[in-house]
C-alpha cells in the first residue's frame, strides 16, 4: 500500500497521479502499486512538487510495517528513535 500527502502543488501533479492512485481527499493519495512505480511515482512529486511539502508512506517489511519519507519543507520532520521512525515537530529557533 501507498500513501502520498501533498501540499500546494500544481494542479498538473494531482491529475497525473490520480492516474495511478486514487485521490481521497484534496493533496491524500492512496493505491497499492509496485516498487518501481512508487519510486517512480515519487521521483516525479520530488521533481514537480516546487517546493511544496510532501510525505510518502509505504508498506514495508521491518518492526514499524512503513517506512515513511519525506520532501520540501514539511511542518513535521522523521526522526528515528531507537531504530523506529517517528514523527515529530521540529523546534522553533
């Protein structure tokens, strides 16, 4: 399973992934493809997204079940604590 989150990106990306994925709700993708597509999938979000933050979230075989990935300027960061890969609020400065 995938599951891709964007944020103020172009309309074009949404529409292109909504050719693979189905869109729940505004930016929340949501599907079940192979490896090679999300990487694909998420090379292309990487390159289109201008900045806009974007998370992708995926099935995969360790003690969590997902491994989660992050681009752009997100208002949560990963963290990996004790081999597990949280999700938290980054400090203000």
């Amino acid at each position: 399973m995938v599951v891709i989150l964007m944020e103020n990106v172009p309309p074009g990306l949404k529409g292109e992934l909504s050719r693979w994925l189905l869109e729940l709700k505004a930016g929340v993708f949501l599907g079940n493809v192979s490896s090679r597509v999300r990487e694909e999938l998420w090379l292309k979000v990487c390159s289109e997204s201008h900045g806009g933050p974007c998370v992708l979230v995926w099935t995969a075989p360790c003690e969590q079940g997902f491994k989660i990935e992050f681009w752009g300027a997100p208002s949560k960061v990963p963290t990996l604590w004790e081999g597990l890969q949280l999700v938290t609020k980054p400090a203000k400065p």
